[in-house]
C-alpha cells in the first residue's frame, strides 16, 4: 500500500465544490455530497455533505475515492 500523505492540514481557501445529488426520498430535501480538487496538489479530494455546510469536508485521495464507489468525473461541471 502506497503512503497517503495528511491531507487535514492543506489550505481548502481555492477549493471549488461541485455537488452530485440524488437517491432522495420523496418526502426529504435534497441530499447531495460535495467534491473539490485540493489546489496544488494532485489526486487529492474534499467531500462534504451538503446537509452539513459548516462541518469541516474529509479528505480523501483520489485512490480512497474509487475505492469507495466514488467516480470523481460525476462531480466534474
């Protein structure tokens, strides 16, 4: 296994989120995860909840990301 770096301490001030929504129930709001690209460095993601806008985003490479069923290109605008 390959060394993640701790990507916490990385500055997120330039990240732009792009969100992906569904699998809402159709009584509920809208649920949606958010992804950025962390600037300056390469592979290196945030995702947030969008029901939860001031808690701080986890940080994820993007190897973490498709391990976890997460396809990077469906957030892309």
């Amino acid at each position: 296994m390959a060394f993640t770096p701790d990507l916490y301490p990385l500055d997120l001030s330039g990240a732009t989120f792009s969100a992906a929504c569904g699998g809402n129930h159709p009584d509920g709001p809208e649920t949606c995860l958010t992804l950025a690209a962390i600037p300056g460095v390469a592979g290196a993601y945030a995702l947030g909840d969008s029901k939860r806008p001031d808690a701080e985003p986890l940080r994820f490479t993007a190897e973490e990301l498709a391990a976890a069923g997460i396809d990077v290109d469906r957030f892309r605008r």
